[in-house]
C-alpha cells in the first residue's frame, strides 16, 4: 500500500490574493514594531520632506522607513544592502514593505540624512519601557565594552613615525627633484627647451600626497596635545584655588606637554578613533561603548561612545545623561561601576548626588589599609578608596557589587552575540554615538516586546 501525501505544488496560483498579516503569529515582533512607531514622534523627520516644493518623485513613507531600520536592528541586520535582501526574502519584511522593497542605497540615505533624529528616539523608548514599569531605578550599572571601528589599525601612525617618515619622503623628494632637473638639463641639450617640462613623476605625485597627508595627522596630534595641556593647566589652577592654600597654589609643578608623545597614534581612515586594548583578543582601532543598565529588566537607561580608553571620565556624564533621559524628579537608589571607573573624586561626586555608590577600588597599595572586620561604623582617618573598599566587604556591599555581573555584563553579550553588533559601520565619533544609541534603542524595544 502506497503512503499518501499532502498535496504540494510550489507553482500553484492563489484563488485570492493573500495577506501579508496572515502569515506570521499575531505576537511576532515585527507587529509590536509596527505598533510602537505609530506613538513615536516623526515630526522632526516629516518636516525635512514637508519643508521642499513638493515637486520630485514621492519618497517612500518615513514611518515605512523608520519601522524597517528599527525591526531590522533588532534582528542584528545592520547593513543597507542585508536589509534590502531581507526585504526580498523574509516574511517579516514583507509585511513591512509589501511588494515595494527600497533599495539599498536609498536605505543607507535615509538613515544618513535622519541620523540624529533616529538617534533620538532612545529616549522616546526608554519612555515607554519607564511606563511599561521596566525601569525601577533600584540599581543601575555602568560598564563599557570596546567595539571595533571601521576603520583598520594598519592604517594608523605614531607621531614619532610620523616624524622618521617625514624625514625620509622630504629626502627622497629632494633626490627625486634633483633626478629630475637633472633629466630636464639633458633633454633641453639634446632636445631643446621646447619641451614643457611641469608634468610631475608618478613617483613624485604618490610621495608628495603621501607628505601632506602625514603632515596633516602630524599638525592634528600637535593641536590635541596643546589643547589637552591648556586643559590640564585650567585643571590645576581652579583645583589650587579651589583649595585656598597659598603655599600650595606657588609650590611648582612639573609642566604639561604640549607635544605629543612619539607613541601617540594617528589613524588615517577615521582619525576619532583610537586603538585599545579588545579584552583578550590584543588591541584594535576601536570606540569605547558606554552603557547604563538598570536593574529590574536589564533597559539601557543612558548609552554613549568615545574614543577614550580610560572609563575613568566617563561616570559623571554617564549619570548626569541617565537622569536627564529618564526625566526630573527620578533618583538612582544604587549605582555599581567596576575599578575602571574608580577615582576618588568620582566616588565624592556620586554621593553628593544622593546615590549608593558601590566602585570597586582595585588594588590597594602598601600603605593602604582596610580594617579586617567591616563593622560598625568606620573608623576615622581612612581616605576615600579605604572607605569604599571597606564598604564593599560589608555583606550589604558584597551583595550589591554582585549583582553588577548579571545587570549589564549579560547586556553587551546579547547586543554583541544575539544581535551581532561586533563593528561599526559608520566612521567619527558622532555618527558612532548615533550608531550605538541605535543599537541601544533596538535591545529595549525586544525588552519591552518582551514584557509585553
């Protein structure tokens, strides 16, 4: 007896046309997507298009566009050209653009010339995550992790290179002149003076370009190092002052640097970036992600990148920008940092905002000490790291530093693992702050899709 099958036929026609609706789970993500734009504010995005004469071909609708770049960031596609074959393949996407797919370049436009506007919409959904109850402001941890630029390490010079290397084409240069008066003087014998004689060697051109371009990173590194010593010097002064003690404003000090350090790195394909190191995989041209994450249900409440690979400066903005996004009238109860982010004026400025903090000190030097038993009150005397590091051997302490692991370390792991965000796509600091705010904006809505 032969096995009877469903009936298949890949080449059947529909009776009726179908509906993109009916083929996916009414819950699907791309539903609740669709539903959480419609509340988004677009006006700054509309008033771009409204502002012309409306002459020109119609653009695709922006609330199409800015549904599509936010479902697609939540799936971990992030280039325009992976977004337009999923358009083409994925059911998904077809319930978002139906049969008219954009295309890649127009993608890649439209995120280009709204950049700033998508990238404001972090807050509009932390908004909602804050009304869905999943921001709570128990504990917020503050953490960063080094992403990889687009831009390659090979392309990047020290500024004592620099200088060999100037030395050197400047050298080659002048004998490559010489080569060629001397060339020109022999055809003129020869030939005549008829012949123009201005056309550079190809040899010439490549070094001259390459000269210029050196000299240009070599000036920009010069500028930042004399912009960071001036820094430094105003630093200095309102700490004197702030001080009050005569003998110590006089006493001297070593002057900053205004020159750069011969290991100070120059990258000629996105010059904002910097090398650091990549946890355990050596060192790379990255940008250094910052993230707020609070307790309750792991929402990223403030997100930020630099080029800087010390976290040390980065907890005051860091703060001052998560009470701005989650509103006035918010108190962070808890905050936890690890040791990158330690320093005691840090520590200070958290308790002067009202928050217990908890930052891990690191390694205590010798003439540093904690007193054994962590209890009671804490003796006088300890400076600020021996008080932090005292509290955070109290049970309390121990306690609340733990659960910084699994507040935001299990973030960056979903972003960089779940949704693939392992590089940016886009070049200069700006244009990456955007870029990760936006990959930031795509986690909470999968965490208020599911909390839903």
């Amino acid at each position: 007896m032969s096995k009877t099958y469903r009936s298949w036929d890949p080449d059947q026609a529909y009776l009726l046309p179908p509906s993109p609706s009916d083929w996916l789970p009414e819950d699907d993500l791309v539903y609740f997507v669709l539903d959480t734009v419609r509340d988004l504010n677009l006006k700054p995005i509309t008033r771009k298009y409204e502002s012309g004469d409306g002459r020109g071909f119609p653009p695709y609708h922006p609330r199409m566009m800015v549904t599509l770049l936010l479902y697609s960031y939540t799936q971990g596609a992030f280039s325009s050209r992976r977004i337009m074959k999923r358009c083409e393949r994925d059911a998904a996407y077809r319930v978002l653009v139906h049969d008219d797919a954009p295309n890649f370049r127009t993608i890649s436009d439209f995120r280009k010339l709204h950049l700033a506007e998508l990238e404001g919409m972090f807050v509009e959904v932390l908004g909602l995550c804050q009304e869905a109850g999943l921001v709570q402001l128990g504990h917020v941890s503050l953490d960063g992790t080094k992403v990889k630029a687009n831009a390659s390490r090979h392309k990047a010079m020290s500024y004592g290179r620099m200088k060999e290397e100037e030395k050197r084409l400047r050298k080659e240069i002048r004998e490559l002149l010489n080569r060629a008066e001397a060339t020109d003087a022999e055809e003129d014998e020869r030939y005549g003076r008829d012949r123009r004689g201005d056309e550079l060697p190809e040899a010439l051109s490549r070094r001259k370009d390459r000269l210029e371009k050196i000299r240009e990173a070599r000036k920009a590194l010069e500028n930042k190092a004399k912009a960071a010593a001036q820094e430094e010097r105003k630093r200095r002064q309102a700490e004197d002052c702030k001080r009050g003690n005569k003998a110590h404003q006089g006493r001297q000090r070593k002057d900053v640097k205004e020159v750069p350090d011969d290991k100070k790195q120059y990258n000629f394909t996105d010059p904002e970036t910097s090398i650091m190191k990549a946890n355990n995989k050596g060192f790379d041209q990255c940008g250094n992600a910052q993230a707020a994450v609070d307790r309750e249900h792991q929402v990223i409440v403030a997100a930020d990148v630099t080029n800087e690979s010390n976290d040390k400066k980065q907890l005051k903005p860091m703060v001052k920008q998560a009470k701005k996004n989650i509103g006035r009238g918010q108190r962070i109860n808890k905050f936890s940092a690890d040791s990158g982010y330690f320093s005691e004026d840090n520590v200070t400025w958290i308790e002067g905002q009202g928050t217990d903090g908890y930052i891990a000190t690191g390694r205590l030097k010798h003439n540093e000490k904690v007193p054994p038993h962590p209890r009671g009150r804490p003796p006088s005397g300890l400076t600020v790291k021996e008080r932090m590091a005292r509290k955070l051997r109290t049970k309390k302490g121990r306690e609340t530093y733990a659960e910084r692991k699994w507040i935001i370390e299990p973030v960056f792991g979903q972003i960089k693992r779940g949704m693939g965000f392992t590089q940016f796509l886009l070049n200069g600091i700006d244009k990456m702050r955007s870029e990760w705010r936006m990959i930031c904006l795509a986690h909470n809505l999968r965490k208020l899709w599911a909390a839903a």
